[in-house]
C-alpha cells in the first residue's frame, strides 16, 4: 500500500514549518554526564564499563572493547548480561563504513508451532517463559567471535580474561542485583536440575562477594577454543545434558549449527542526520525510522519537550507504527518484510493523514493485522566510542529477567527464555492479554521478532550519537524520544537519557508514562482529546554517547539502575 501525499505535506511544511539544523553549535549541555576527550564506553554495571574502558586504553578498537564488556556482563549482571542469550549489533567505522550482526537466538530444530498448547489449543501458562522448554539456540558466543574476527585487533584471549578474573575471584553485588537474586530464589530451586548453589542464599546483601566458579571454567575454554568453546564440546555437552533433565530441545546439532549472520542496516534521515540501525528479525530500526518520518515535518523543537501538543503527536505516531510492526515484522529469512515500503516517506506520511491536532485517533480505527506482542524489559544495551573514531551499539538479552531461570549444570550460565517471544499462538492473547502474527509464529530454526534498537547517529557525515536501551516494547519508543531530545530539544547525552519518558504502543489504547514524566496541566489536556493514562515505575534504561562540538565525549548513563559511563 503506497499513498503519496504532496499536498498533505505541503500543508504541514506551510503551517509549521520544518527547522533544519545542521550546525554542531546547536547542542546546549544543561547537566552533562562524563566527558572524555578520546574514548568511552556506556554499560548497565560499572565493572563491565571499566574492563571495556581499560581495553580502550590498551589500543584495543570499540568492537574489541564490545567483546570484554558483552562477556563481562555475563558475569556481573546476570540478569541480562550473558552468554546463553544473543543480541544485535551496530557497528560505524571511523571512515563511514556501517555493518550491523544479527546474533538473535533462534528456534530448536525440533521446535514447532503448536508447542505450548495444551489439547485443547490453549497456551499452557509459563511453558513458554520459564525452564528448559523455554530456551532458544544461544547466539551471544558466535556474535562475539564473528565480530572479532570481522573487526577486532587485540587478542581474543585477553578480551576473555577480564570476565574469568571477575568470575573465579568475585565481585561486590550491587544492591539492585542483590534484590534481583533474593526475588528469584524460590525459582531458581523450582526450575533447576542441577541445585545452582553458588546463587542460593537466605539473604544477599549490596557489598556481598559473589563468585561463578563453573561460568569462569567454561570461559576459559571459550578463551582458549573460540567458538569450539561453547558449540561443541565440554559446554556443548553439558548443555544436552541440561536439556535432557529438563525436557528442553536444544541438541548438539542445533549448537553446532547455529551461526551469527551479518544483514544490511536499516539507514535512514531525519532533520538532515544519517540514523543507522538494525534490521530484522528486530523490529526496532525500521519502526524507528517510521517514528521520526511521521513527526518530521512537525516543528516539536519550538513546541518542546513532554507539551501537550508534543505529547500528543509522539503518542499518534507511535500508535500508528506498532500496529504496522505487529502486521509485518518477522524474521526475514521465513517471512517477506516489505522493507523499502515500510521505510517509504510518502507511506508514513500518509499514516498521518488522519491526525488530527485536536483529539486522538482511537486505535480501533488504525488498520492493521494483528495486536503487538509485549515483550520482557530485561534486556541490556551498551555503547562504545573508541579513539580512532569507531562506534558499537549492542543491545542483547536472555528475554525475562534471569532467562529461563535455568543455569546449565557444570557450566554455570543462565539459558535465555527467547521462545516466549515468538507467537504462541498467532491470533490469540498471550499471557498479557495480546495475541501476536502469523509473521512471528514458531519455526524450526526461525529467529524470534524483537525490539532491540542498538543504533547510531550522524551528522554532515561525522559520528554524532551511539545510543540503545532494554525495555522491551519500550525499546524503540525509549530511543526515538532520546534521539528527539537530543536533535529537537537540544539536551545534552546526560539530559536526554535522564528525561522522563513515556511509551504508546497501539494495544492497549493508553500513553504508558513514568510516574511524574508528565505535569497534571498536560495530562488533563490530553485526556479531553480522548488519550487514556497508565502510570509505572521506570521506561528504559538507555546507555548513550553524544560526540560534542568540540570533539569531546559526553556519556549519557541512565540514573534509573546501576549504570555507569567511563573513559579516557
């Protein structure tokens, strides 16, 4: 479907007009992060941003450092950080050169579509988010070694070791991941074949040592073997053996299968900056670049952030964009993504044809396929500037916080729960009351749909922004309206990360906003137009890098968690 619509966008250049910027000066810092003249990387714990930070200093490039920090966090912040999940990266080089790697994990070989239903075709309550039926084939590995090979220079074994040393000697718990392992200590003893005794406690405490004896073992063979390290023997093995004590489908032939696979970024403009990001099975840098065209020709920067009229027009684009991701989006490997439609100007303008300034559309009247599927928030994200001018963005995740809750015997990691955000059963609600696509359903090999948003901004052709977020559904929303505090409201990395935030996504028919993200005045306007309110706790944790205009770096850390930039 392809509508154009020169007069629709002639009469909202000719209202409003649309302000260009193209200046570097045009940036204000009011609470900046860290600033470093050469090099910095952004992660969810300050231990991990340290060991990226330190191969930085060591000459190593930003995807060598992408290295250290992706296994470091497997140790630190098991949460999300690890090596039984998978992710996506974006990579710039210093010379414009862009790449983006797709290591999603991806479906069992005997997995198939009606998996989790029971007899009667219902889905069978937590069979798809917790224990070993719950996990897909891991990629984080393949991803690590595959971008090594392609880009790294310094030595993989030493990009490995910083993450051995923290796992056999220990680390002090922060009190948010303290909290996180006392909440899952009841599952972790349900779900487990092999007692995980190194996480069971009565009571941790922030400032506690904490030590993965079996996780540094099996880092170690994958610091001497590479990927032989974990997709065949010892890992390998003891995870069929998980997989046959706990009923799950992972084989040695899915292990040795699997492979990490390159793809063409999604690359777009807006306002004159070049916006680089990740194609699918991610949902996310399509429907981003959906976002900022159907806003474009809007002058938010005059009407600001977190207005009334500003509010508004974010939230009818949203809705608008999630209901043509639940429709299209999937693995392109099994399903045809109309891409180049989908990125289309006209045809995103032309979903705002029915805005109307006055009042909100309401959902029911947006075509589309199917509902958007809601997706699990504890992801992760990081992001990375080295010296010579490269730039990484990785977001990756185990789905659910602690995956699947299962750790594989012997070898000490969390298995991700990555099939739970596939279609259980396309048409029908899943456990949130939403139902996903046929575009998503369950396939042998077939990599789940995501919203992971790992991205990177240019301007007049130099590096500008390295910018990414968990958050799950969220995610794509989180770092639209960074990129927008950034390029229309002219925040510096720390302000635009820190801002309030608030989320639309289609179904359910309400603005999802943090708890005083919005002031009473504008909520009370916006619900005369007919928006519906749902208020929580924190969207997002978004890691982010702005290049300033004198060269410098200012890292964006989000103050929502235990988030930590450093640098030199």
């Amino acid at each position: 479907m392809k509508k154009y619509t020169t007069i629709f966008i002639a009469l909202i250049i000719i209202s409003f007009g649309c302000k260009r910027n193209s200046k570097y000066d045009d940036i204000v810092t009011r609470k900046s992060g860290l600033i470093t003249d050469s090099a910095m990387v952004v992660s969810a714990h300050p231990l991990a941003s340290e060991v990226g930070a330190k191969v930085l200093k060591d000459g190593g490039n930003a995807v060598d450092a992408a290295v250290a920090v992706q296994f470091a966090l497997a140790v630190v912040y098991p949460v999300a950080g690890n090596i039984g999940g998978g992710g996506f990266m974006v990579y710039r080089k210093h010379n414009g050169e862009v790449a983006t790697l797709d290591f999603r994990e991806q479906a069992p070989g005997r997995a198939s579509r009606d998996m989790y239903l029971d007899d009667e075709g219902n889905v069978i309550e937590n069979l798809s988010t917790r224990g070993h039926l719950a996990a897909g084939v891991p990629g984080s590995v393949d991803g690590m070694v595959k971008a090594h090979e392609m880009y790294g220079t310094l030595p993989w074994k030493d990009l490995v070791q910083p993450a051995i040393n923290l796992a056999k000697n220990g680390f002090k718990l922060t009190k948010h991941e303290a909290d996180g392992l006392n909440a899952n200590q009841e599952v972790f003893k349900e779900y487990n074949t092999v007692a995980p005794s190194y996480v069971i406690k009565d009571q941790w405490k922030e400032g506690d040592i904490i030590k993965y004896k079996d996780l540094a073992k099996t880092l170690k063979l994958i610091r001497d073997n590479g990927r032989d390290g974990f997709y065949s023997g010892l890992t390998a093995e003891n995870i069929v053996k998980e997989m046959e004590r706990g009923n799950g489908l992972i084989s040695l032939e899915d292990l040795q299968n699997y492979q990490a696979k390159w793809r063409e970024p999604i690359v777009g403009y807006y306002r004159d900056h070049k916006i680089i990001s990740m194609p699918p099975p991610s949902s996310g840098g399509i429907a981003l670049l959906q976002l900022l065209q159907n806003i474009e020709p809007f002058p938010v920067d005059q009407w600001g952030p977190h207005t009334t009229k500003t509010v508004h027009l974010m939230a009818e684009a949203e809705r608008r964009v999630y209901a043509d991701r639940a429709a299209h989006l999937g693995d392109p490997d099994y399903w045809t993504v109309p891409l180049e439609d989908l990125k289309d100007i006209n045809y995103n303008l032309s979903r705002m044809e029915n805005f109307n300034q006055d009042s909100a559309t309401n959902s029911d009247d947006i075509a589309a396929g199917i509902f958007a599927m809601v997706e699990s928030e504890q992801t992760t994200h990081f992001s990375i500037v080295d010296k010579y001018g490269n730039a990484v963005a990785i977001t990756t995740t185990l789905n659910g916080g602690y995956g699947s809750k299962v750790f594989v015997g012997g070898a000490g990691f969390l298995l991700n729960n990555e099939m739970d955000d596939f279609s259980s059963k396309p048409g029908s609600p899943n456990m949130y009351g939403l139902v996903g696509g046929e575009a998503n359903a369950i396939a042998p090999g077939k990599r789940m749909l995501s919203s992971m948003t790992p991205t990177i901004v240019e301007r007049d052709g130099n590096l500008l922004m390295v910018v990414g977020t968990p958050g799950g559904s969220t995610i794509i929303t989180s770092v639209f309206q960074t990129i927008v505090n950034v390029l229309d409201h002219k925040m510096g990395m720390q302000d635009a990360v820190s801002a309030k935030r608030f989320h639309h996504q289609w179904r359910p028919d309400s603005i999802i906003m943090e708890k005083n993200a919005l002031d009473s005045t504008v909520i009370n306007a916006l619900s005369e137009m007919g928006h519906h309110f749902t208020s929580r706790n924190g969207i997002g944790k978004v890691d982010a890098i702005l290049v300033l205009p004198d060269g410098k770096l200012e890292g964006g850390a989000d103050p929502r968690r235990d988030d930590a930039a450093s640098g030199f």
